[in-house]
C-alpha cells in the first residue's frame, strides 16, 4: 500500500473531556474560564479547532449546563486568537446498570438519559462550527456503563445538527461506526463535506494498534476528512500515524495528561509536541480559515 501522507494538517485540541481525569493532574481546566483560557492557549500554540466539554467549576464532574457552555464558547469567541469551535454532543447518553445480578432498575444516580433535543440544547444556544456525534453504543472501560447511541437517537440527531447549520464531527470508536456513519451520508442525514474522528485505544473500542488503525481508515471514504488519535502514552505516535495514513491530528488532556513520563502536560504544550512532529515529518499545519474553507463551516460571532 503506498504511502498517502497528509502535507497540510489541522490539529485538534480536546481540552478537558468528561472523564474523571479532574484530581490527576492541576493542568485540567474545570470552570468555563478556565476552559475558555486553556482552549485559547491551544489555539496560540497551534491548534485550529478547539474541541469543548464543561465541567461543573466546585467539583470537576462533567455537566451539560447550559450556561457554563454559553460563557466558554462567547469567552473563546472574544479572544485575541482564532480558532474553530467543535463543541461535544455525546452527554445524554450514558446508561450505568445496577450490578450483574440485578441490572435493573438502573443506577439512577450515575445514568444520565435524555433526549435528541436535549442532548444539543448547547449546540442550538450556541451554535458551534462543529459538534460532536458518536455513530455508535459502546461498552467503555467501567463494568456496567454503556454509551447508549441508537440507530434511532443518531438519525434524529444528525438531522437536527443539520437543520442547525452546523457540520457533524462523526467519532467512530469501531469500525461499525463507520458502517453506520456511511448510512447516515448515504441518508442525506449529514452533509458533506464529511468529517470523522478515528477515535483509538478507548477500551472497548478499536485497539490502537496499526492494523487496526488501517483497517479504520480502510473504511473512510476517500472523499472524507478524517483525523484520528489514541489515549495515554501513544497519543503522540499517533500524531505521525495519522499524518502518514493522510489524516490530521487530535491532541489534549481529554485524551493524555502527560508530556513525558511523570511531568504533567498543559494543552498549549501538548499542541506545541504535536506541532512540531507534523513539521519534522515534512508537512504544514494549517490553520482555521484553512480549515473553515475545507469544511464550508460558519463561524459566528460571541453574543
């Protein structure tokens, strides 16, 4: 198979995530300032599109809030630095079953099951260039919660997301995502140009090693944008994978908190590392209009 480097890439930053990742490291951002900040110093260090959860600021925990959006995405906009704004929309869809001999009723406390509506009330209040949509039910690494994603639940949603003037950011955890995805496009249900987001390493998705990665971008259409990323310590190897198999790039404390064994990361340095390997392999980064123009994405003033 011939080598099909990308020679102009865009890097994404995942800058705080919604997993339990708030006590581990100081450098993970939890009030929409903070957010908002962090995401800004990507964007300086390089990055183009700035991917965004929020955090309830007292106790780090992930939050579909309303309001903690609206700041982080106006805060991002008013900025001295131009980036494209990706906002999330995979909340809304987390099951946690009681335990293995009583699955139900369901841990109450910890499932947080909503609507298509209400799954991207952000995104219609905010109406980023791009939002999230996770083409697939996953089982992740904690015993009991699934990431509930419904044939039916998708197709609403990627036909809101539309309606909405914003371009869907497909993550594809396996390669039936993809298959499901292709669906989707195949149903006018998003538009194209198409973009997807290889996601790799994430237990139990696709693992990342480079068979697998191949098999993934295998299943991209040719047409499509792709980036792809894995989690920890092979989130910078990944970098020079998906360069070299013509896709771009996706780094940030979502995904890894270290720069190196034992020292703790910043986005803004994570951003740097990747920057700089994207050059050394030969090829340029490129930066948000670039990207804008590629993905006929709308940017919108802060309210």
């Amino acid at each position: 198979m011939p080598l099909a480097m990308n020679r102009d890439v865009f890097i994404t930053c995942a800058v705080t995530g919604s997993g339990g990742t708030q006590d581990k490291s100081d450098q993970v951002p939890r009030s929409p300032e903070q957010i908002a900040n962090s995401a800004i110093d990507a964007a300086k260090a390089g990055a183009a599109v700035v991917h965004c959860h929020v955090r309830n600021p007292d106790t780090g925990a992930p939050s579909r809030d309303l309001g903690f959006y609206r700041e982080v995405t106006d805060r991002i906009r008013s900025a001295d630095v131009d980036c494209v704004l990706n906002l999330t929309a995979g909340m809304g869809g987390d099951l946690v079953l009681g335990n293995t001999e009583s699955p139900l009723p369901v841990n109450s406390a910890a499932t947080d099951m909503v609507g298509a509506t209400e799954r991207l009330a952000h995104v219609a209040q905010c109406l980023p260039e791009i939002c999230t949509l996770d083409c697939g039910t996953m089982n992740f690494a904690e015993a009991d919660y699934v990431m509930v994603n419904t044939p039916g639940m998708l197709r609403e949603m990627a036909k809101q997301i539309q309606s909405l003037g914003v371009r869907a950011e497909i993550e594809a955890f396996d390669t039936g995502h993809l298959w499901f995805a292709k669906k989707l496009v195949e149903e006018g249900l998003i538009d194209a140009p198409v973009l997807v987001q290889l996601c790799m390493g994430i237990p139990w998705g696709a693992p990342d090693d480079m068979n697998t990665l191949m098999a993934m971008v295998n299943n991209v259409p040719s047409d499509w944008t792709f980036s792809a990323f894995s989690i920890g310590r092979n989130e910078m190897p990944y970098v020079a994978a998906s360069v070299l198999n013509g896709g771009n790039v996706r780094v940030g404390l979502e995904d890894n908190l270290y720069l190196d064994r034992g020292v703790l990361a910043s986005n803004a340095q994570l951003v740097e590392r990747a920057a700089n390997i994207i050059t050394n392999l030969g090829a340029n980064v490129i930066g948000p209009e670039e990207v804008r123009a590629k993905l006929k994405l709308t940017k919108r003033a802060a309210v």
